[in-house]
C-alpha cells in the first residue's frame, strides 16, 4: 500500500527505468491508464485492510463470547447438578394420566417396527467373531473343566491355573449373549433417528445385567467355580442358582421394556408406561430377593438381626424407588439405579477377588505344609504312603490372620473404587445445606455466634459414625497381624496397642461426629478427660 501511494516510483520500479524518464517511455494515455489502476488497487487494499481489521475484531469478540458463554455454562452446570436430583423430572401420576397407556404404547410399537438394522460397523463384525469364538470353544473348554475340577483338592496336582481356568471358563461361558445385545446396540447407533441413541443406551444398559446375572449363575453350578474352588456350600449355591433364574425369567425381560420405553419417552411429559413398568419390575426384583433369603433362611437362623435387616432393607429399597417413580423423580431414579447396579457388580468382582486369592493363599500353603511333611518323613515312609497319612492333617484352612489381611485389602479397595464411583453424585448433597434443622448460639468475645446446623450436618455426622465404626472394628485387628511378625513385642503388648488404639479411633470419631453436630471444642473438653482417665485405668487393667 505504501508502494502504490508513489505510483511513479512503482511504475518506474516496474518498467525498470529512472521516474524522470517515464515521460519519454509511457505515452501518456497509458500513464492515465496506469494510473487509475494503480488507484483502483490501492483503493482495494485499503478496503481489504480494514475488512481484515473489521474481522479480526469480530473474532476476537467470538471468542470472548465463548469464553463467557463457557463460564456461564460451567455455572450452570454447577447450579444443576446440586439440584437436578431433588427436582422432579416429570409431573406425579395420577388416575388421569392413566387413560393414554393405550396410545403410548402404540406410539412405542410403532416406533420399534418403524427401526431398521444398521449397517455393521468393524467392532460389531469384531464383537460377532468374538461371540462365534465362545461358542466354538465353549464345549471344548467344558470337558478341560471337568478334567481340572477332579484334580482341585489334591495335593499333588491342585494349582491355581486350574482356578484361573474356571473363572475364564464362567467369563466366556457368560458373555454370548451380552455380546449379542452389544452388537444389535451398536447397529443401532448407526441409524439416524431421534429414538435410536435412546434405545441403544438401554440395549447396552440391560446388557451389563445380563452378563451380571448370567455370571453367577455359571459360577454356581454344579461344576462352577463357586462351587468347586471356592467351596461354597451347596444352599447358597442352589439359592443362586434359584435367584438367576428368577431374575432371568421374570426381571430382566421387563428390566430391558422398562429401560427402552424410558428411554424412548425420555422427552415425553408423563411417561406412564415406562414409569409403571419400572414398578412392575421393581416389585418382582424384591419379591425375587426376599425368596432368596427365605431360602438361605436356615443359614439366617442363629442371626435373626442379619435375616430380618435384610427383608427390611429390600422392602424398603423397593418402596422408595417406586415412591419416587411415582412422584415424578425419574432422572433421579435412573441415577441411583444405575449407581446401586454398577455398585452390586463391583461387590460381585470384590466377592470373587477375595475368594480368588484365598483360593491362591491356600493352594499355596498346602503345598508347602505337604512338602515339609514329606521333608520330614522321607526316610520311612515312600509317596505312596505319605499322602494316605496326610489325610488327617491340616492343609486345608487358612490362619485367622491371614484371612483377616485379606479382608481388610479387599475392604480398602473396595472403599476406594466405591469413592470414585459415587464421587459425582457428592455435588448433588449440597442442596442438604439450605435444610436447616436447627441454630445453636453461643458467645464468642462477648458476641453472639448462631451456627446452622443443616441437613447436610446430619449426613456428615452418620457418614463420620459409620468410617468411626469401621475404623475401630477392622484397623486395631491389622495392626495386630503387623505386629505379630516382630517376635519382641509380646502378646500382652500387642493386646494393650490394639485396646489403646481402639479407643483412640472411637474417642477421636466421638469429637469429630459432636463437632460436626455443633458442638464448641470448649464443650467437648470434658469427654475428652474423662476418657483419657478411662484410657489411664485400662491401662492398669492391662
């Protein structure tokens, strides 16, 4: 632009010549020419630069637009999830919103029948293979069962890959069928409708059922993991094996209807079919889970507290899922029930890494106590002999505190997986803040001090008694088994760490629980003298 300000001089730059000489060069006709189109140009460039100005200003106030529109959406997004679960999703039912079942589920079949499959895509033709895979091998894998079972027990030949083996034999057993549905979910992702995406999550949804449900069921049987390896006992096997197939007959079928209607009216105002099917199936899931433990009801017997704890808390479960179905709290529903799911199939993986591991700690522990037994009779008796003798010895449990070690890791990573787990539903307790249940005032320096305590106070305080309780129940009993590798502290040491310790959990847990609750550090000295006298004469005792 500068250039075409001295045209001269560009011409002249251009022709190669002197600018005094342009004169004789140019004829003049051609040097008006010339220069209205080098006017022309540089009109055009100063028009370009400031279009070019003009949109990179505009960019720049997109983007901060964005910016700001992404603040307010992360806001937003804050605001609602402390609030969404406490805010219902779709009106109450009532008897009048009964009278368009008809119509809504003819719009459900209608839409089902208009679905088309998609084309498949290469992890469909993958998952395909995969399950043709089970299929071929299952039959083979079978019979290599039965040979590897007959052989669990016996000292010479019992090893862990044998157990490995039936637990990757229940794995493939299980999975034909959630493949299946993987498959049919992931054909219809590819279809452009508004109600696939929704039927394909709850294809995949109940496919993680499924394969739950089917999992235990192979575990139990007769030739199962559970109940050769694991050394379950025949009730609770038969009454597992008596829970899936109820579960597979009656609940999961509906569990699939219910998911893909409420899916599919996921955008609808009252959703009654969905929500009436989720009832339905909700009733049969607890009458399904009280037979089962009416069936294990003589191992109850002598807990009548764990029997009747657990009626309750099924019943209870089932009357406030469907009390809140009813009421309208269906996305809040949807979330805790997905939560409480994916949560039984983390307890399921926990059962059955424990039992593994034993399995492993004890196949281990034979074999050594085999070996040194024979160590120590080898030179009277042949092998022969020794493994007839060996039949009345110990080789088969575990010491206490092995079995306590194993419980409290499995207990760990269980509190750890279940924390990430439940971790983003911890925003939607925020709402417990605005209950306000009671004030508690005292005077600080002479002025008034109100603290609030709220809902969420309550909750903190139960959630501080339960982590009080375990803690003091469970932690004392680890330190022991640490302490009994070193010989030079001494039972009576061990047993007064554990009391000290116990205490020290449960006082601490005492001053956390009534803090939270309100309850000044001023107020709270008394308990904490009064036990450490208690701690002093314990000690004593001891």
């Amino acid at each position: 632009l500068a250039r075409l300000s001295k045209w001269a001089e560009f011409l002249a730059a251009e022709l190669n010549v002197a600018p005094d000489t342009l004169d004789s060069v140019v004829e003049e006709e051609t040097l008006e020419a010339v220069k209205s189109l080098l006017r022309s140009r540089r009109e055009l460039l100063t028009e370009l630069i400031a279009v070019e100005t003009e949109l990179i200003n505009v960019h720049g106030s997109i983007d901060r637009t964005r910016q700001q529109l992404s603040d307010h959406f992360e806001e937003y997004q804050s605001y609602l999830s402390s609030r969404i679960l406490w805010v219902p999703s779709h009106p109450a039912l009532s008897f009048s919103s009964l009278r368009n079942i008809r119509s809504d589920f003819r719009a459900f079949v209608d839409g089902l029948a208009a679905l088309k499959m998609g084309s498949l895509t290469p992890p469909s033709i993958t998952l395909i293979f995969l399950i043709l895979l089970s299929l071929l091998f299952s039959r083979r894998m079978e019979t290599r069962l039965h040979d590897s079972n007959e052989k669990v027990g016996r000292v010479r030949e019992d090893s862990i890959r044998y157990t490995f083996f039936a637990l990757l034999f229940t794995l493939v057993r299980s999975i034909a069928l959630p493949l299946l549905l993987i498959v049919i979910a992931k054909s219809l992702q590819t279809i452009t409708s508004s109600a696939t995406p929704y039927l394909a999550d709850a294809v995949l949804g109940s496919a993680e059922s499924l394969f739950m449900i089917l999992f235990l069921r192979n575990a139990c049987h007769e030739h199962g993991i559970a109940r050769v390896h694991f050394d379950w006992s025949a009730v609770t096997c038969d009454g597992f094996r008596r829970l899936t197939t109820i579960l597979l007959i009656w609940w999961w079928p509906l569990f699939l209807l219910t998911a893909l209607f409420l899916q599919v009216e996921i955008d609808s105002i009252k959703a009654v079919f969905g929500r009436l099917l989720f009832s339905v199936s909700n009733i049969v899931l607890c009458v399904a889970l009280l037979d089962f433990v009416y069936w294990r009801r003589r191992i109850l017997v002598q807990k009548r507290r764990l029997f009747y704890g657990g009626v309750i808390l099924i019943i209870a479960g089932a009357v406030f899922f469907i009390a809140l179905t009813i009421s309208g709290y269906v996305y809040s529903v949807s979330v805790f029930y997905q939560g409480f799911r994916e949560s039984l199939m983390i307890v399921v993986g926990l059962v059955f890494f424990y039992f593994f591991m034993q399995r492993w700690l004890l196949v281990v522990r034979r074999r050594l106590r085999f070996n040194e037994l024979i160590a120590a009779r080898q030179s009277h008796e042949d092998s022969e002999e020794q493994e007839g003798e060996f039949k009345g010895i110990d080789l088969v449990t575990l010491s206490t505190s092995v079995e306590q070690l194993l419980k409290a890791g499995t207990l760990m990573l269980g509190a750890v997986i279940f924390a990430f787990l439940w971790a983003p539903l911890f925003r939607a307790l925020e709402a417990m803040q605005r209950v306000n249940l009671w004030d508690i005032s005292d005077v600080v320096e002479g002025e008034v001090v109100v603290t609030s305590i709220t809902l969420a106070s309550v909750a903190l305080a139960l959630i501080f008694t339960f982590i009080t309780f375990f803690a003091a129940r469970n932690l004392p009993h680890l330190v022991a088994l640490l302490l009994r590798s070193r010989n030079y502290v001494t039972p009576g040491s061990r047993y007064a760490i554990m009391k000290l310790l116990r205490y020290q959990i449960v006082g601490v847990g005492v001053i956390v629980v009534l803090s939270t609750l309100g309850l000044r550090w001023d107020r709270l000295q008394w308990l904490v003298a009064a036990l450490g006298v208690g701690i002093g004469f314990g000690l004593q005792e001891i």
